[in-house]
C-alpha cells in the first residue's frame, strides 16, 4: 500500500463528490471532483515523465496551498519522485541551500515573485532542469520554465499505462525543517511513515465524506501535510483553500468547515479580538458575556469528570449559548466539529475558554520526523493542558534526563545525506530522541515542558522551563507576544510586545496623556501596569520563575523580519542576536 494507491481508491470510491475547492480571484468558491482531480494527477505524472523524471527524482514545490499543490504531490509520487516542499515565505538563498542539498530535478513554482526568486538562483543549481510555473505568464516565458497547464497537455505523447511502481518502503517526500538555528535538515519520509501515521489518527478521529476542511497552514509543513491533506484526500472528504492567511475569518463563513487545523496563534488571536469586543461593550454586556462564561465553565469541568450537567445548569448552558456564544460560532461558519491546535504549545487557558464556548480544540504533538503525529488528545479521550495520548503503533517513553523518546513505523527514514546527523537523534535501538522535556501523567497523557535547548539556566544554577512562564503571560489581554531571557543571569527577564490596542484603551481611560505609542510604552504607569500583569499571573510559579524585568517591544516578531518560523515559533537565537543592546540593558550590573 502506497500514498498514490490508496490515493486512486479514494477517486475510484468518490468519483463526481468534491475533493477541491478553491477561489480565483475576485471570484467565488469552485470545487473539483475526486475524477477531475485524478485526471489532473495522472496528466501531471504523465507530462513529469515526459519531462525525463524518473523514479527517486527530486520535484520541488515552492507554493502557496492552492489546487496544483495537491495535483503536483500525489502526481509526482505517481512518477515515482519524491517531493521536496518549501515555504513560499523562503528567501532566494535558502530556496537555492534545498534545490542543491536535495539535487532537485524540477522545481515547480506557483506566481511571477516565486519564478523571480528561483530565476535569481539557478544558475547555482547544477541538477535543475525545469522550472513549472502555476499561474498563467503575463510574459514570455524564459527558457527552461514551462507553464504547469502545457506539462500536463504533454501526457498525450506518453505511452504510460497509468501504473506507478512506487513501494511502502521508498521516500515519499524530503522536508527540510525549518529550524530555529543553522541550515535546515532533509527530513526522509516514507510512505510506510505516512500510511501508518493516517491510519492511527482516522482510528481515533473519524473523518469522512461529509467534512469540510479549511486549509491555510503551509502545506509544506507535515503537520497540515498529513493532517490537512492525506487524511482528508483518502478518507472522501472535501479540502477548500483559504486565499491567504489574512483571509481565514471571511473563507471560514464561506467554506463553513467541520473540521479545521491551526497553530495556537489563530486561537489565541480569537480569544484576544473577542475580549477587546467585550471590553469596548457596555457593563451590562460584559457582565452576560462573563456569566455566559462561567456557565459554559461549569458545563466544561462537568464534562471532563464524565458527568452530564445538571438540567439547571443544560437550561443556563442553552441561554448563554444563544447570548453569548452564538456569535462565535457562526464565525466558524456554523458547522465545525472540532478544531485541531499543533506546531506549538497550546495555553490551557485557550483551550478552556473555547470549550466553555462549546467549541473542543483538540492538541496533538509530534516533529516533522515523526510523520508527524506522537500523541493526540481526540473526541473519545482529552485532557486540557496535554497533547493526548500515544496514537496506535507508536512507543513513547521519557529517558532519565526527562526527554521525550518515540519509537515506530512514523520514525522518518533519517535527514538526507546526513547520516551523522540521523545518528544523533535515532539511537542504536531505533528510539528517536524527540529533544523535548515532558512526563506522561498517571492516566497516560503525555505533557511537554519545553524544548531541551530552551531550558535557561541561571547563575545560581536553577533550570527554567520558559513556555509554562510564557503560556500564562500571554492570557493576559494586554500581552500579545513574549520569550523570556536570562540563561546565566542571575534572574529572569522577558521582551514584551503588548497588544497595542487594548493596552492604548487603557491609557486612554486612565488618562495618559501621549498618544505616540514609544512614549506611551515608556511612561510610569504603563510599566507598572504590565509589571502588575505579570506579578498577578505568576503568583503560582517558584520565586526563580518570577520575571523581574521586561522590555516593552514597538513592533510584534515576524516571519518577515525573520524573528519567527513559519509555524509561528519564536527563532530565540535570532532574538536575542537582534535585541542584544536591549537585553544588556536590562542588566546593568552585567555590564
């Protein structure tokens, strides 16, 4: 069994249903049948081969989630290539580091600002020989690129019977982390790794012909890869494309989804607009909005110890619904079964909050080599504050120093040409070391820490986790992003980037008088009050964990100004190089 033929069961079983849906510009959502998408897929492997692609040939993607995506991954392993997908947000310079580490045959490439970035650098790139451009030129095409419609239009001159001598055991896909340090790694991916993972998660979350799901995570990364994407494909449901991810909230209304993948960050988002919405309404309305809340809590708590609530507390649950909560669910469009929060850590405060909502995030974990998933909190069994439980067929296990260890068919092949480097990370009895601190609780949910390389360690030698520290600080609604520093210091500090807004509301009621916001973060009382934000909601850390100084930020962290990865994670290192000046400010007696 391979990706490619369970992926031809699925158009076989699903024919005329919709499998695609995408929105041209200016247009509306159009869906594509599982048989339009089949044919698409065997006219692309057809022009590949063409093309001169053989098995074990490299075909990069650089593109945003659209629908020649998804044709351009399940036609190039019909070919029998292994797909190398990269983050449209790369620069030329690291497009260039994965075309010449992977040796890629042909790139594809979806607009006119990705065939400039790759143009740029070819030259560099010895083993390129085509480019493929998704979108129609406005231009003459320069030598050597080929428009993505006329490759397939060349699958009449092959002689293909249509078969693909793909096996379990070949690569599937090279995915290179994105990293926080260093160049990233190829991660060697088989379709064993994928197949086993799929079919542990659909064993304990069902997804069928009847979803819907919203994709506008990178499908570049393994997590929307697998979860977005492959489990969806294969399982008969439909797959609509957000335009961008600055347009999530209108394509949710659109496309009203059932199910729906996420990092924290959107989650987080949500939770801060409608809390500025509930502070900005009159006393009366946020006194129901907290009732309504509280309500929505009881019913939560009753829920997680298996009981049925009350009918007082059913007939309350069911007015502030209609009161309350209404709003936000026909902002999810108005049919979602579940969200799905991974690629990071998810504040238990957040996951609590949208349960009272009546809406259940469920949290997995697991790496890009692990294909991905580890573990995952699913409908049948979750538990707020961990990532689940281990999925089926996959060992976990915590080593002596309290890192996460995992064994099984979704442990990755090893990185690509680097064998020293698989070494390190796979151990001799095939147990791959994750570089994750966690536990596994009495009831077998696994709970992480942090990461091994984030642990600070102070001058006076106590170890500090800093994404428990962080994920509280920012239920604050007047913190929007925060990375505590202080690793041989003697205590802790943390750069702040508040939320502009709510924390502008709160000057303006309690008359400060600036308006320019760098002023306006430097005043007295604005310190104080975020210095009283923190103080309140460390109240149940240890006297080591308390932030003793901060740094109020003018701008948030971003993937443009490369401070972040493309899963919204914190590139502490570039951080810290960055706002050296600032953090040696805040320790004078360093100096």
């Amino acid at each position: 069994m391979t990706l490619i033929s369970m992926f031809e069961q699925s158009v076989q079983q699903h024919g005329s249903k919709p499998a695609l849906a995408h929105k041209p510009k200016g247009g509306t959502y159009q869906d594509i049948s599982y048989t339009q998408f089949g044919e698409s897929v065997d006219a692309f492997s057809n022009g590949l081969s063409t093309l001169g692609v053989q098995k074990e040939d490299r075909v990069a993607l650089l593109s945003e989630n659209r629908p020649e995506w998804a044709i351009t991954d399940f036609g190039s392993l019909k070919a029998g290539a292994v797909t190398v997908p990269m983050f449209s947000t790369l620069t030329a310079a690291q497009v260039s580091y994965i075309l010449n580490d992977s040796g890629a045959k042909v790139i594809c490439v979806s607009t006119e600002a990705q065939l400039k970035k790759v143009l740029s650098i070819r030259d560099a790139v010895q083993t390129l020989e085509h480019i493929i451009l998704f979108d129609e030129s406005e231009e003459e095409t320069p030598e050597g690129v080929i428009q993505f419609e006329d490759v397939c239009g060349n699958a009449a001159e092959t002689t293909s019977d249509g078969s693909s001598d793909a096996n379990e055991d070949d690569i599937a896909t090279i995915i290179y982390t994105s990293g926080t340090t260093g160049n990233p790694k190829g991660v060697m991916l088989t379709h064993t790794n994928f197949i086993s993972n799929l079919q542990a998660c659909k064993s304990l979350i069902d997804v069928g012909e009847t979803d819907v799901l919203l994709s506008f995570l990178p499908l570049s990364h393994v997590f929307e890869r697998l979860g977005g994407h492959y489990v969806p494909l294969l399982s008969g449901a439909q797959v609509a494309y957000a335009e961008s991810t600055f347009t999530v909230a209108r394509n949710m209304q659109e496309v009203s989804p059932t199910v729906m993948l996420s990092v924290p960050r959107l989650y987080e988002t949500m939770h801060d607009r409608i809390l500025s919405a509930v502070q900005a309404g009159s006393p009366l309305k946020q006194k129901i909005f907290h009732w309504g809340v509280s309500v929505g809590s009881a019913v939560s708590a009753a829920i997680q110890e298996g009981k049925n609530p009350s009918a007082i507390l059913g007939l309350k649950q069911s007015i502030a619904d209609k009161l309350v909560f209404a709003k936000l669910k026909a902002a999810t469009g108005g049919r979602l079964r579940f969200f799905v929060s991974g690629g990071a850590a998810l504040p238990q405060a957040i996951a609590e909050f949208f349960h009272a909502a009546g809406i259940l995030i469920l949290e997995g974990y697991g790496l890009t080599e692990t294909a991905p998933v580890i573990s995952m909190n699913h409908p049948a069994k979750w538990k707020f504050g961990t990532v689940g439980v281990p999925v089926p067929g996959v060992e976990v296990k915590i080593a002596e120093d309290g890192e996460i260890l995992t064994r099984g068919p979704h442990v990755m092949k090893g990185y690509f040409n680097n064998e020293a480097e698989t070494a390190e990370v796979i151990d001799a009895d095939r147990w791959f070391h994750t570089g994750d601190i966690g536990i596994i609780d009495e009831d077998g949910f696994v709970k992480i820490t942090d990461r091994k390389k984030n642990i600070i360690v102070l001058s006076n030698g106590k170890n500090v986790a800093p994404q428990p520290i962080e994920s509280e600080l920012v239920q604050s609604p007047f913190i929007s992003q925060i990375m505590l520093i202080g690793n041989e210091r003697k205590n802790l500090a943390a750069l702040i980037v508040p939320n502009f807004d709510a924390l502008k509301a709160w000057a303006s009621e309690n008359n400060i008088e600036t308006t320019e916001l760098p002023e306006m973060l430097k005043t007295r009382e604005v310190q104080q009050f975020i210095q009283g934000e923190i103080r309140s909601r460390l109240t149940d850390f240890a006297d080591f964990e308390q932030v003793r100084r901060f740094t109020l930020l003018e701008k948030e962290f971003s993937q443009e100004a490369d401070e972040m990865t493309p899963t919204l994670k914190l590139k502490r290192n570039v951080i810290i190089e960055k706002y050296g000046d600032v953090i040696e400010g805040m320790y004078p007696e360093d100096a």
